[in-house]
C-alpha cells in the first residue's frame, strides 16, 4: 500500500464528510464543530471555506448545482447562488445531524445523534428532494458511515459504538435483514465513516485505531492503512479516476494530538472508487 501524504494541512476539529465532487472536480470535507464547509482542488491546489451557522454533519453534492446538508436541525438546499432553505426542518433538543450519504436512486440517507451520544438517541432517515422523509433505523447510538455496493443491492452501515459494520439487502427505497460484515476488535478503535470501491469492497475509517481498513464484501480483512493520526473519520476516494483516498481527521478530545490531527490525508492509487450520485433535490 502506498503510504499516505498530506492533501490538506489543518487543524480541523472534527473533520469529516469527505466527499469527491466529479462536476468540479473538487473534493468537499467538513469541520461538523468548526461548522465549516471546505473545498479543495486537488490539480490547483485552491481551497475554499464556507461556514453555517450550526454544526453539520454532511454536505453532498445536487443534480442540478449547489449542496444539501445535514444540518442539526433538520435537511437544507444551499443553492449555487448561496440561497439557503430548509428541506426538512425538525430540531429536537440535544440531538445533532451525523454522516449522510446519497444511495444510488438520489436520495439522502442522515443520520443523526445526542450529543451525550446516549445509546439509541439517534437515527438513520430516508430524504429524498420534494421533501418526504421516513426514518429507516431507529434508536442507532452514533449514526455513521453508510454505503451501497456496486450494482446497488446491499448498503454497508456503521453505529460506531456497537464496533460493527453491517450490512443490509436493498428492498427498493428500504432495508431489511440487517447481519454482521465484521466487528472491530476490543483496542482496534471504533469503525467511523466508510467508502464502497469498485471492487464492493468496503472501506472504513477506525476512530481511536489510526487506521483505514479494507473488507471483502465476505468481511475479510484485505488492507490496512495505518496513519499517525488516531482519530481517523472518514474517507473517499477522488480524483481524475477515482484511485485516490481521501481521509479525513480529527483532533477533539485528544490531549496531545498528532501535528496532522485535523488535516486531511490522501493515498495515492489506493484502487478505484464508485461515481457518487449526486442528491436529486
């Protein structure tokens, strides 16, 4: 495995959401606490910061231009005008939007969570662009990565604390037969955000394990890449052709964090990546 090298040197938080804009060919990443959107282009080196005015837990690309976001209170539209609205809008008190993803029919699956990340304080909901939303998995404790495979027909999903990622059958715009892919053993770190390849191998970002791990889609361990930084969020791959992975960083609650803690890495030639859909909405 290559080893990693720095794409963007900061000192975020809690840097999360990497997610490759194909249209820009950009890749967009978040600080949730810092309550920050960034860009950045890989082949000019430019970034861009954009704030919001609460802490978010996603920010995904639309068909038509501008960005969704989970937000904590609720969905929004940011428009490439910078036009804000809200799409779904439904604070509750304590609670915070988490990861998001958009599965392969456009719509955005948000997850969200307490901040006292008390067990079964959080969900996974099913957006989709005229608003309609319906909670897929109640009470999850931290709602995190979630993926789909390559011809669509099993979506992979973390609750950090339970250790495990699982997996699902996709039944049209449902789940159901939730089982065990792997679980993370006791010192390994906790699996975070998580990227399907095009191979349907999943990719997962271990918090407290300074490591992103490969799993076949039978749950063997095919990769490891370790990385100085323990608390390792989330990542993606990007690029031209999609063989670069995104990893992004955190730095919250860490004593004596890492110089890197809070930046985002990349690993050159990794493999190769799915095409993201983007949010039609």
């Amino acid at each position: 495995m290559t080893a990693y090298e720095v794409a963007v040197r900061a000192h975020a938080a809690l840097g999360e959401g990497p997610t490759w804009d194909a249209a820009t060919g950009r890749l967009l990443w978040l600080d949730v606490l810092g309550m920050r959107i960034h860009t950045y282009d890989p082949a000019t080196g430019r970034r861009t910061v954009r704030t919001t005015e609460q802490h978010i837990g996603a920010a995904k690309p639309r068909a038509g231009g501008g960005l969704v976001l989970n937000l904590r209170d609720g969905v929004g539209l940011l428009d490439p005008d910078g036009a804000f609205r809200w799409l779904h809008h439904e604070p509750v008190a304590g609670r915070r939007a988490n990861d998001a993803a958009v599965a392969p029919d456009g719509s955005l699956w948000a997850g969200t969570m307490r901040y006292d990340e008390a067990a079964g304080g959080g969900t996974l909901s099913r957006v989709t662009g005229d608003g309609d939303v319906r909670t897929v998995l109640p009470e999850v404790t931290v709602s995190n990565g979630t993926g789909w495979s390559p011809d669509g027909g099993l979506m992979y999903y973390a609750d950090t604390p339970t250790r495990r990622v699982d997996v699902f059958d996709v039944d049209g715009d449902t789940v159901r037969d939730r089982r065990t892919l792997v679980e993370i053993e006791e010192g390994a770190g906790f699996p975070d955000g998580l990227t399907v390849d095009a191979e349907g191998c999943v990719w997962v970002a271990l918090w407290d394990g300074g490591a992103v791990r490969r799993y076949t889609p039978s749950g063997e361990l095919d990769r490891m890449v370790p990385l100085p930084t323990p608390r390792t969020t989330a990542c993606v791959f990007g690029g031209p052709d999609l063989t670069d992975l995104y990893i992004t960083t955190a730095h919250v609650g860490l004593s004596a964090p890492h110089p890197l803690s809070g930046s985002v890495l990349v690993v050159p030639d990794a493999g190769r990546g799915l095409p993201q859909p983007p949010f039609k909405g």
